[in-house]
C-alpha cells in the first residue's frame, strides 16, 4: 500500500507542476521555478518525480517486480 500512495502523490505533484507551469520543489528561489523562465529547473525535477511516481505504481500493481526478501538461515 505504501507504494501505491508514495506513487500517486509523486504523479499528483509532478501533475500540478505540469498543469499550473509552476515547479513548487525544495530549494527552488521564493515562489517557485517557472517552465518558461528556467525551463531545466522545471523539467527536470518534474520528470524525474513523474517518472518516480509511475515505477511505484506499477511496483505497486506488480507490473515491476521487487527482489524476494527472503532470509536464509
């Protein structure tokens, strides 16, 4: 379940990003990285967080499978 929430909350913010042109990310200058005033600040953050957001989900729907956590003895 972890996964699928990480995973939507990735692919929501990186949306809002996306739809608003505005790039609210930690570090950025007061307000926020703007898509046509610094566009590598922008795009790369927000793919980076989409693409993220889109392996939890499938992690999540089993799509990406994890390694087996067995413990040998």
């Amino acid at each position: 379940m972890p996964f699928l929430l990480l995973g939507l909350a990735a692919v929501v913010w990186a949306g809002f990003s996306l739809i608003t042109g505005k790039g609210h990310y930690k570090g950025c200058p007061p307000g926020c990285f703007d898509r046509s005033e610094d566009p590598i600040h922008f795009w790369t953050p927000t793919v980076i967080i989409l693409a993220i957001g889109i392996c939890m989900i499938l992690i999540f729907l089993g799509v990406i499978p994890l390694p087996s956590r067995s413990i040998q003895h």
